[in-house]
C-alpha cells in the first residue's frame, strides 16, 4: 500500500525540512509513501527549500510550482490529479499537524474501510482571537450548507478513488469538503492533536479567514445568494421610488444632487442581482456537471 501525503506551500519554507524528517521518521519501513509538495506561487525562500529537498530525494519528493496564488483548496484539487497512492493524506505545512498522526487516521480507516476520515482537533492552537472565528466560521457555513461534515478540518486521509473524483469537481469556489460530502458519506473522524505554529506566522490571516468563508457561502448556499437577490431588487424598487418621488417634487438643483445618489444605489442594487442570479447559474451548472460524472464514475461508463 502506499500513500500520498499533499502538502500546499505558501511561506513555509523554514518548516518544511522539518516537516519532511517526521514524515519519514513515521511511514519509513512501514509503508511505501511520497510527499508531494503544492508550491502555490510560494515565495523564494520557500521555493528553493522544495527545489532542494525533492532534489535530494526524488524517490520519495515531488513537487509542483504554480505562478500564481490559487488557495490551498485548488492546489489539494491539483495535487489529487498528480498523486499515485492508494490513499491521499492531506496536511498543512506549519507542523501544527503532527505527520505522527497520519498512523491513527490509518488505523481509523481500517475499522470501517472508510473513504474519508478527518483528523478530529481536540485544541485549536491558532493565535489571537483566530480560534473562536474559525469556531465561528464553522458553525457558520455548517448552517448554511446542511450537508458539510461538521467536524472537517484540512487533515483528512481519503481515498485514492474519491479524491481523484474530488479533483475534476467544478465550482465558482473550490471547497475540498463540500466535494467530499457530496461523493461519500462513508466518514470517520479521529480525535488528534492541534500543536503550536512551529515558527512564522499563519498565511491565513484574519481578513483571508473572513473572506474564504463569505466566498464559500456564495459559491455554495443558495440560500445566501436568493438573500442577496432579493437585498438587491429591493434596493432597485426603493432607488426606483425615489426616483419618481425626486422628478415629482423638490428644485432642479437638489433633484440634481438626489438623482445621482439614487441613481448610485440603483446600480448597487442591480450589480448585487447580476452577480447572485449569475453565480446560482454558474453552480447551477457546475452541479449538473458534478452530479453527471459521479452517475458516470459509479457505472464506470464514459
């Protein structure tokens, strides 16, 4: 059996030989592994460190280099394009997952044969007030999208048929996780540990946090996108009342004034009703194309 373990590199170049000695230490002699690195237009420093490590052992490092910044979500949907295991273990850079537990999500998996076990954190240990918003984004988006697992986190072991179906799932926003609710529900979790930063900072700062949640719930509750639909149309019918109201009565010069105010909230309104009805289209389509290829994985048909 051999394992892939996928690790999406921002800035974390002064870890990752770290990170790479307690994966060895932990699968050497007990299973045949790689360690595949998502190099997500990393900086420098962090790139030459990867340059260097999978020189020193192409047998068991690979690494991929993109030019761009795409999120961690979209190189973990790349990296199950490229992975050759017979399951996918993904894990962040930092060492704040400890590579000693991808052992207790094997042995997770054996109980059940599960497709997807998460690594369960028993004590978030992110800095500052990042521990309850990330507590907070969770319940969150597990309220606006049902089906999401609730105790998901970006340690999981899943696999190798689900992830590479994972991998050519579409969305306005890629999230690992929703795909994976959708494919299977044959999930376990094990509870592990959450350790302290090894040493930097985390590249999901506060604001990124906030965003990649607000992208998540347009892109998949459409409960959200018909609310900020129906914000917009009342935005447009109230600017179009003031409107008519500014034209019947008041001075020229004032009207003036008003209509350019209404006018800018009118615009305001209609880009919000643009954007959502477009993106519920958008996943509309997207889901049709996700729900097709999963009939057709399953009948092995194509």
């Amino acid at each position: 059996m051999k394992l892939s373990i996928i690790v999406p590199v921002y800035r974390g170049g002064n870890i990752l030989t770290g990170l790479t000695g307690k994966i060895r230490e932990t699968l050497s002699g007990k299973y045949d592994f790689e360690v595949i690195f998502i190099c997500d237009h990393c900086d420098n420093f962090s790139f030459h460190i990867v340059k260097q490590l999978t020189a020193d052992d192409p047998e068991h490092l690979k690494a991929y280099f993109f030019r761009k910044n795409y999120g961690q979500h979209k190189a973990l949907q790349y990296g199950f394009s490229r992975a050759e295991g017979d399951f996918f273990i993904t894990m962040d850079e930092d060492l704040q997952h400890d590579p000693a537990d991808i052992l207790r999500l094997l042995d997770k998996q054996k109980e059940g044969d599960y497709d997807l076990v998460y690594g369960k954190f028993t004590n978030l240990q992110h800095r500052g007030i990042r521990n309850r918003i990330s507590i907070l984004l969770r319940k969150v988006l597990k309220h606006f999208i049902p089906t999401l697992y609730e105790n998901y986190s970006p340690y999981r072991l899943i696999k190798k048929e689900v992830a590479v179906r994972t991998s050519t799932m579409v969305s306005p926003y890629t999230f690992i996780d929703d795909f994976l609710s959708f494919l299977t529900k044959n999930i376990a979790f094990t509870d592990i540990t959450h350790h302290q930063r090894f040493t930097g900072t985390s590249s999901y700062t506060l604001l990124k946090l906030i965003k990649h949640g607000i992208l998540i719930l347009l892109a998949y509750s459409g409960i959200i996108v018909w609310i900020l639909t129906f914000a917009g149309l009342v935005i447009i019918l109230g600017s179009i009342m003031l409107l008519i109201k500014e034209f019947s009565y008041g001075d020229i010069i004032h009207n003036l004034i008003s209509i350019r105010l209404i006018v800018g909230v009118f615009i305001t309104g209609l880009v919000a009703v643009i954007i959502s009805l477009s993106g519920a289209y958008i996943s509309y389509r997207n889901n049709s194309r996700n729900t097709r290829f999963l009939s057709l994985s399953d009948s092995d048909t194509l």
